[in-house]
C-alpha cells in the first residue's frame, strides 16, 4: 500500500490555525491574570484611571486586546497564504 502524503495546502492550513489560537491564548492568559491580580481585593482608594478606564481594564483588557488586534492584522497579510485547492480526480 502506497503512503499517503499529506497536502501541503492542509499542512499551512494547520500550521496557520496553530498561530491563530497561540495569539488568542496569550492574550487571554494574559487578560486574566492581569484583571484577576490587579482588578479584584482593590481598595478602591487606589484606583486611577488611563483614558477613561479604570487602569485595571486598560492595562489588562484595551491594551492587549488592541495589541492582538494589530498583531492578528499583520498575521493575515503577512504569514497567512493564498494556496490553490488541488484538483480532486474525480470529474
């Protein structure tokens, strides 16, 4: 029996879904550990605020949410790949 290689149009498409959910990870495991350690047992005394937000939210959820989004930007127009679908041989 002959081996079956795998396409290269599946292997970028995977590596591409790999990229995409590191970036999402990241920035979720970042959010919540940031908001979790400097939003919540808060004297509200401390709290200061950065365009509007309370610095917590700012720092933890609109920077690195904005910082992702450019991130994610890039990744499309630069990593990602515009293959052509092969021909499946049965018409």
């Amino acid at each position: 029996m002959s081996e079956h290689q795998e396409l290269p149009l599946l292997k970028a498409a995977r590596r591409e879904a790999i990229a995409a959910f590191a970036i999402w990870l990241a920035a979720t495991i970042f959010s919540l550990g940031y908001c979790f350690t400097y939003g919540y047992s808060r004297d509200p005394e401390t709290l200061t605020y950065v365009m509007g937000f309370p610095d917590w939210v700012f720092w933890g959820i609109v920077l690195p949410w904005g910082v992702c989004t450019i991130i994610s930007t890039l990744f499309a127009f630069v990593f990602m790949t515009d293959d052509e679908l092969p021909e499946s041989g049965n018409g």
